[in-house]
C-alpha cells in the first residue's frame, strides 16, 4: 500500500509556497497538505483566474501533490465562543465582532469547499470550535440541557456547510482535539450520532491530542476507521517524571519540560505508530500520512527532515499471507 507522505503546512506559515515546496522537497516529503491560512488562499481560489494553475505548477516543479487542505483556523471560527484570541483567526476588520466572525466563517468554510472542488482537493481538514467548551467541566454546575443545546448549535451552523461540501463532492475531516465539539472518544460517537452518521464527516486522525487524555489512539483508529479521511502524524510524550504537572498543562507553555506532557517531533514520544499503522492497513486507509510537526524544542528543519524519514520507515503494507503459512511438511 502506497501512502504519500506529506507535510502540513501550516506550521510553516512563515515562508512562501514556493520555498516552502523547495525545503519539503530537500527533506524528503511527497506532497503538501496546503493550510488556508498560510499557502491556499480560498478567495483567490475562486476569484482569481490562474492561482490555481499556479498552485499547481508551483507543486508540479517540484514533484509534490496535495490531497488535502487544512482549514482548521476558518472552522474553528463558526462555533466557537467569542474572545480576542478568535480575532487572530479571521479578517482583521472584524476583529472584535463575534456574529461578524462567525458569519464570516460560515461562508468561508463553504468557498473552501468549492476551492478545494476546484483545485481537485476531496478532503478539507479541520475544527469545529464549540460552544459548550467551556463547560467541559461541571462546575458551576452543567446542566443536561446545556449540553444538548451546544450539540444543537453545532448541528445547525454546520448542516448549510456540509451541504455545500456534498455538492462539491468534498469530506470534511473533522480533527478531534480540545477546544472541539468533539474531543475524545464519547464526544466524537456523539457528533457522528447528531449527523446521523452522515457521510461528509468524518475524521483527521491525530493521536497527539488522544494520548495525554489518557484516550487509546489505537483502538480509536479501531473503532473509527470507516471515517478516518486523513491522518496526522504527530506526536506526544508524557512527563513521568515530574509529578508537579497537572494533566491541564499548568498555563505552561509548549516547550517547557516541566509540563507533564508536551507536543514532539514524530518518533520522540510516547504514541503507538506501529499499532496505529497495523491498524489503518485492516481498514484499507490509503489517504496520506501527513506529519504536522510541532516541537518547540527541537530545530523545525531538523525535527522535520527526521519526521519524514520516519515515518517513511513505519509506512509499511500489510502481510499478503500468514507468517506460519509455510509451517508445513508437504
């Protein structure tokens, strides 16, 4: 099974398409995976005659595909509860304008759907937001209601969406994390179950954000596998060391080791990659493997030139036949 191996893009958001294709070309990846925010610009997509021509040429120089965009800054925007940080994420006139915002990224998330239509793209990788979460803890109390009302939310702000994603023949990958409708186990059954298991939705894998939950990444992939549209490598490693640090991340920042757990370069942590590959070979998932490479203590060159290289040596197929097949006398 030939999996591409790809670079998300996003991370890289400093550097323009065309030197950040020569670098993922030097350090061994196969594609992109092209962040709205940063190399995709979604406006430009569809107003703009010959951007995706160029695009595609720029990718086409230096032999890399993308089979998927990300535009995880824009979906968080439609549901999420209002605070400055949200303004970063949307266009700065609207800075301050909560229903703006949303509004905005409403209609953003549907053009997305149709530049990625037009740019021959069938995933789009992103958030949600919520607008329960907040309320993850139950304290001050949490009603029942409260709860089916954030689902509701998310059910009506999204249903205009998906439709549009059906006609342009796209998925969204929904990327189950913190800060989402859908962060674990539970919460990702019940956002399938609000759609009604409907096809447009599904998942971009990435088990960083599983494993420090205390979350089973590989019997999630397990359980999921028909919707995974999409994976992340990434990596997380868990602090044993240090009984200091809550699981909450103790408003330290990324990068500092007296966190209990933190975000590293793919190979460096603690998250079952073999499992996860054996895994994904007995659901027949053939879609990228993309390495979203976060490690504020690691050189981002050198962590992901050593990321490709991983998980190019893990990108194994699965066996045609029984290891003790020839186990026999005649």
């Amino acid at each position: 099974m030939k999996r591409l191996v790809t670079l998300a893009s996003g991370q890289f958001g400093d550097m323009a398409l065309d030197s950040l294709c020569a670098l993922a070309k030097e350090m061994g990846y196969e594609g992109i995976e092209l962040a709205t925010h940063a190399h995709f610009n979604v406006r430009k997509a569809l107003h703009e005659p010959g951007y995706i021509k160029d695009v595609k040429k720029t990718l086409d120089n230096y032999g890399l595909q993308c089979q998927a965009i990300s535009a995880h800054l824009t979906g968080q925007c439609v549901c999420d509860v209002w605070d400055e940080r949200l303004d970063g994420f949307a266009p700065s006139h609207l800075a301050g304008n909560p229903e703006g915002i949303r509004s905005w990224a409403i209609e953003e998330m549907k053009d997305t759907a149709r530049a990625a239509q037009a740019l021959g793209v069938s995933v789009v990788n992103g958030f949600t937001g919520s607008p329960i979460w907040a309320r993850w803890y139950s304290y001050p109390q949490t009603s029942k209601e409260m709860i089916e009302k954030g689902y509701e939310k998310v059910y009506d702000l999204w249903t205009p969406i998906f439709d549009v994603f059906d006609e342009c023949g796209v998925r969204f990958a929904l990327e189950v994390h913190p800060t989402e409708i859908a962060f674990d186990w539970y919460t990702t059954e019940r956002l399938f179950e609000l759609f009604g298991w409907r096809e447009t939705l599904g998942l971009n894998f990435d088990p960083s954000h599983l494993l420090w939950q205390g979350v089973d990444e590989v019997g999630f992939v397990r359980d999921f596998a028909k919707r995974i549209y999409h994976v992340h490598m990434k990596d997380v490693k868990i602090n044993h060391r240090n009984p200091r640090g809550g699981i909450l991340g103790s408003f330290l920042p990324f990068g500092d080791t007296r966190r209990s757990w933190d975000f590293v370069s793919v190979g460096h942590g603690d998250v079952d990659f073999d499992g996860i590959i054996r895994e994904l070979n007995i659901a027949g998932y053939s879609g990228p493997l993309s390495v979203e490479w976060e490690d504020s203590g690691m050189d981002r060159v050198f962590g992901a030139t050593e990321s490709c290289s991983y998980v190019k040596n893990i990108n194994f197929s699965a066996s045609s036949l029984a290891f003790d097949a020839a186990l026999k006398t005649e």
